[in-house]
C-alpha cells in the first residue's frame, strides 16, 4: 500500500522539464552563433559585410580558426575570424593585469579614549598619518566609561583637535555621531 497516495485518485504526474541552459562566459563562438546571416571581418580585419553565417564559419575553419562574436547588439551581429584561445588569453591577462593595479580601500581603526595622554595621543596621530599616506580611511572611536559621559565637552574637544591636526591630510567624510557610549567619526584621506 502507498502512504501518501489516496486510491480513488491517479497519482500527480509533473512534466518533464528540460534543465536550464547553462550561459556561458564571453562572446558565443562558431556554432553557438543562431543568427542567419552576420557582418564578417576576417582575421587581418578587412570588412567583407554581410555574409551567410555557415559561409563565415566555414572561412574560419578553413584558416584554422574561430569564427567569434564581437559586438551581438548590432543588426546583423558583427563577427571576426581569430583564434579564440588566445583572444581568451589576452582578455585574462588584461583583466589580471586591472586587478593588480586597483586598490582596496580599507577602513582602519583608531580608537581613543576622553583623558588620553598627550605622548599617546602623538603615537595614534602617527599611525593615522600613515594610514592617511597608504591610502586608507581611518575610523576614529571615541569611548567613554562610566562618569566621563557627564564630561561630554572633553571628548568633542578632542575629536576637534584630531580634525585640526590632520585637516591639510585629510577631510571629514562622517561627522562624529553617538552610538551608545561612543562617538565614531570616518576621516578619508584627500
């Protein structure tokens, strides 16, 4: 006997579903090219204009190549006789190439406290110059325990006086805010 099938009714029968087409990365290639007919450019880049697309990939194949989509959006999509593996090369090595140049802003953390001592105070104000000359954010924390939050004045003046110090460096890109017992403030390098 079936558990969980009641016997006066026939069993639910779902359709088969094909799985989804997987999209593949980069310009379609050879046979993946639906369209009837294409603008052609072979490989030394002559523009022969429209051209039945079974043609055009004949072409490629008889010069020992790919027939490749260049731009897709255009009415006929343009395509160019190359070799594919290394035009796939060439765009890895570029793509590596931007990743090595860009920089990641990261956000640093100073944190302070209302009574710091002048020499430690001097010791913060240095890293957060270095991190200024790195490129970096600096997240300053400010925060009070206990009776210094009736002293509130002492730690405004001092973030004041943190503004001041690296005001030709730097620039205020979030204003100190409370946030329970502390007040945060985000200074990026200019």
């Amino acid at each position: 006997m079936l558990p969980f099938h009641n016997l006066g009714e026939p069993p639910i029968r779902r359709p088969n579903r094909a799985p989804p087409t997987v999209a593949k990365d980069g310009p379609r290639i050879n046979d993946d090219i639906r369209n009837a007919q294409i603008q052609l450019i072979d490989a030394e880049g002559v523009n022969h204009g429209t051209v039945e697309t079974v043609a055009a990939i004949k072409m490629a194949q008889d010069a020992g190549m790919d027939l490749v989509e260049i731009s897709p959006n255009n009415n006929p999509p343009v395509c160019k006789i190359m070799d594919y593996g290394k035009y796939k090369y060439s765009a890895q090595k570029k793509a590596a190439e931007a990743r090595k140049k860009q920089k990641v802003v990261e956000i640093k953390e100073i944190k302070l406290r209302p009574m710091i001592d002048d020499h430690d105070y001097d010791v913060k104000m240095r890293a957060m110059q270095r991190f200024f000359e790195e490129g970096d954010k600096v997240k300053i924390t400010l925060r009070y325990r206990g009776r210094e939050m009736a002293h509130q004045e002492i730690g405004t003046k001092l973030l004041d006086k943190v503004k001041a110090d690296v005001a030709e460096i730097a620039k205020v890109e979030q204003d100190a805010k409370f946030e329970g017992r502390q007040v945060v403030m985000v200074l990026a390098p200019r």
